[in-house]
C-alpha cells in the first residue's frame, strides 16, 4: 500500500511516473477491496475527490488505498504549502513573462 485516505486528508497526491491505482475497503470487511482507477503521470487525487466515487451513505463505512501498480513516483502536496507553491508560480510567471516597455 503506496497511501491510506487518513493520509489523504490534507494532502494531494500527484503522479510523476510510474502507475498508482485507487481502491476503495470497506471498514468492516478489511479485505473486501474494490479497484476504482488508475492515475498516471500528471494526475492527481486528494480524499476530497476520492470521497466523489462513492455513495454519501457509504461514507464512513468505506475507506481509500493507493497502490502502486508499477514502480512510481509521488509527490505529495500538504494542503499548507500551496499558498506558497502558487506566490512562488506566479512570481516566476511574472519575471519571465513582463517586459518594459
């Protein structure tokens, strides 16, 4: 197992090589998995979205795995750095991309 949803909760997982699967556990049956998808690179997936492919009565009786289908490389994203991620983005878009006039 690559990431469990309690993993998840503030984090976006994204995908730079390899192959990740996403299967969803039912709590009371820990070994009764279902597959549901398959991220290559350039996607990603946090619990929010995860939480969108199964039912709303399902919710707390279902929890989330991420699998490795193939050597792969995550990078995970803490919910607190994209304000930083994004400041240091779009500096770099404007030094790059404004030109005097």
């Amino acid at each position: 197992m690559l990431l469990h949803s309690d993993q998840l909760s503030d984090t976006i997982a994204v995908v730079v090589s390899g192959a990740v699967s996403v299967h969803t556990c039912n709590k009371a049956k820990k070994n009764l998995r279902s597959f549901r998808n398959t991220l290559y690179p350039g996607e990603s997936i946090g619990d929010a979205p995860l939480r969108l492919i199964i039912p709303a009565d399902k919710v707390g009786q279902v929890f989330f795995e991420l699998r490795a289908a193939v050597d792969s490389d995550v990078l995970l994203i803490k919910k607190d750095d994209v304000p930083s991620i994004l400041e240091n983005e779009i500096r770099a878009l404007m030094t790059s991309r404004i030109i005097p006039l």
